[in-house]
C-alpha cells in the first residue's frame, strides 16, 4: 500500500504525517478498493511478434499484485518493475512463461475519489475559515484554509456522471 500512500502524498502538497496519517490515507483508499482474480494479460506486441517486455494490466492505482504463469506459478517479483499509477509492468528480460500467458491477482482503487477525501479531511481539521491574516498582511493559503482544501476537494473529486463531466 506505501506506493500508492507515497503518490497520494504528493497530491496532497506533502501532507505531513502529523496532518494526516498513513491509516488514514489507507481507509479512504479501502472504501473503493475493488478485486480482481486472474487476469489474463499478454504482451503489448503478442499478436505480432511477441518479443515485448511491457505488459499493460488495464487497470490503474494498482496494489497486492501477485502474477502466475498458466501452470499457477508465482512469477518472482524481483523479475519485473510495476507501474502502480498506470498499471504498466515491465520485465527485466523477455519473461520464461509457461504456458504462453501470464494471469495477474490485484486491488485497484478509486484514487482521485481517495485524494479528494483527503482534501475533505484536511478542510475538517483546517484552523482558518478564510485565507489567514498576520496583521494586515495576507498570508497564502495552503491546507490550513478550510476554502482551500475545499477548492483542492472539487479540484480531485472525480465527476459520477457523464453530464457532469468537467472540462
């Protein structure tokens, strides 16, 4: 889960620990975590020559992946680099696979939906209604502003439907 805690962290402008913690995080990427069993994926070229080391999942915000080859073999994790945000694995070399597929096991998660809640949680722990003053002078807002967090809330919140859509 710390890959996708680590990403999630950046959009939150480096939120620190003592803001918002990693359990938190977790719980509201928990709340739309989604399982998939045994996947097949083949390589990006497998129809042409299928020398290719990227394999695309077809999912995004990826965690817990387990890959098994067509005898229900572990394929050994230090033999591939995974992409968690877009779900792209890349073989060290051209992967032994017995038979020719390879299945993959895994969470992925709603992550902008999780982003926005955190942005929610900031805004309800926020000590300023308003951008804050020091005297006459305006401070810039960042996520102790309640409006602020508000603003980067709307800002991640994935639309539910297509008529709401923003462009």
């Amino acid at each position: 889960m710390t890959d996708l805690i680590t990403i999630a962290r950046e959009y939150l402008e480096g939120a620190t620990t003592s803001e918002i913690s990693d359990d938190v995080i977790e719980r509201l990427l928990n709340k739309s975590r989604q399982y998939v069993h045994d996947k097949q994926i083949i390589a990006e070229d497998y129809y042409y020559d299928n020398v290719s080391r990227v394999y695309k999942i077809g999912y995004c915000y990826l965690m817990n992946l387990v890959l098994t080859d067509g005898n229900n073999s572990i394929i050994d994790n230090t033999s591939y680099e995974i992409d968690v945000f877009s779900g792209i694995i890349t073989f060290d070399g051209s992967p032994l696979v017995i038979p020719d597929t390879i299945y993959a096991t895994f969470n992925f998660y709603n992550f902008f939906m999780a982003v926005a809640d955190c942005w929610l949680y900031l805004a309800a722990k926020s000590r300023f209604e308003t951008a804050p003053k020091l005297g006459d002078e305006s401070l810039p807002e960042d996520r102790s502003s309640r409006a602020y967090c508000i603003r980067k809330y709307w800002t991640y919140c994935p639309s539910e439907n297509i008529q709401m859509t923003r462009i």
